[in-house]
C-alpha cells in the first residue's frame, strides 16, 4: 500500500506531534500499536518487535519461584511478528491506518460488504431490526474517524426503536436519505 510513495526528507507538519525518541506501544485487547521514530544509530526499529516480545513476558512470567500453576507462554511469535513489527500500512481495531501517507481507510473486505448491506437496504426499501442494529454499530465504528457521522443515527435509531416490534419495517425517504 506504500510502496508507490519514494522515500524523501519529511515536511513540517501543521500540527506538533510529541515524539519520544525510544518508540511507543500502546495495547488495546490483543491489537498492538507499536510507533517509533528511526534515526541514524538509534536502533529503534530493531528494537520495537523485542520490546513487544519483552513486556508481554515480563507481564506474564512467574512470580514465585516456584510457581504452584505451570502457565503456557502468553506470546504468539507469529502473529506477533504480523502485528507489532514495524510496518508503513497496519490493520489496527479494524481500520486500515498508512502511516506514510498520514490516511485511515475502511480496510476493502469491510467496505464492500458493508456497502453491500447499505445498497440491499435501500434498493429493498425495508429493513429487520437484526440489519439495524448491525448498521448502526458498523456507522458508530465508523464515527470514530468521521465524527459527524452520529448526526445521521438518531432517525435509523428511532426506526430500530420502531422496528423491535415487527420483524420487517419499511425506510423512510429521511432514513434512506440518512442512509445515502
């Protein structure tokens, strides 16, 4: 997904981003956000993996001598190298971040069904209460990185109110606009 963009010397940005020169990782469930900022002689880049590595061991290893429970590692090497090794594109909770073009984008897979879902809704003109549960959820995600999207989920929330009662309900035209 980088690859097109040659490497060249940084622009200012237009906000003031802190760095902290030995990296950061942040952990959400098993999501692992791993940034670090590589410069001449720091090793930062090489270090980030085993940093991961490090802390989830030091997290989970035994704190007795002689642990009474014997534990399995916490650590999945594989799926760890996937994840938490330095990378310019990440999937990270679900949305796909590129770090050298500064984007988040719906990864592709989720975009074309969750268009699919909004085209079968509006083109059958009804909908279950099942579907508008699954397309308000899908919208709030979506609201984390387009917030004003929550101003077009009070009617489709009205409508799941309303469609809790009967298995099938019919969009209205501000719904289907809401929708579009």
């Amino acid at each position: 997904c980088c690859s097109s963009i040659p490497f060249a010397p940084a622009k200012d940005l237009i906000v003031d981003v802190p760095v902290d020169p030995s990296g950061f990782v942040d952990v959400y469930i098993d999501d692992m956000i791993a940034l670090c900022v590589e410069t001449a002689g720091s090793g930062n880049a090489t270090r980030l993996p085993a940093a991961v590595l490090m802390a989830i061991h030091a997290a989970s290893r035994p704190l007795a001598p002689h642990e009474p429970l014997p534990r399995d590692p916490m650590v999945m090497k594989r799926k760890l190298a996937a994840e938490a090794g330095p990378a310019e594109c990440k999937v990270i909770l679900g949305w796909a971040f590129d770090f050298r073009r500064m984007t988040v984008a719906l990864p592709k897979n989720k975009f074309l069904t969750w268009t699919e879902g909004l085209e079968h809704m509006l083109a059958s003109g009804r909908t279950s209460a099942k579907n508008l549960e699954s397309t308000i959820g899908r919208l709030t995600h979506m609201s984390m990185v387009i917030p004003n999207v929550h101003h077009f989920l009070s009617r489709l929330r009205d409508l799941l109110w309303r469609a809790k009662r009967r298995h099938w309900i019919p969009l209205s035209p501000a719904c289907a606009d809401d929708i579009r």
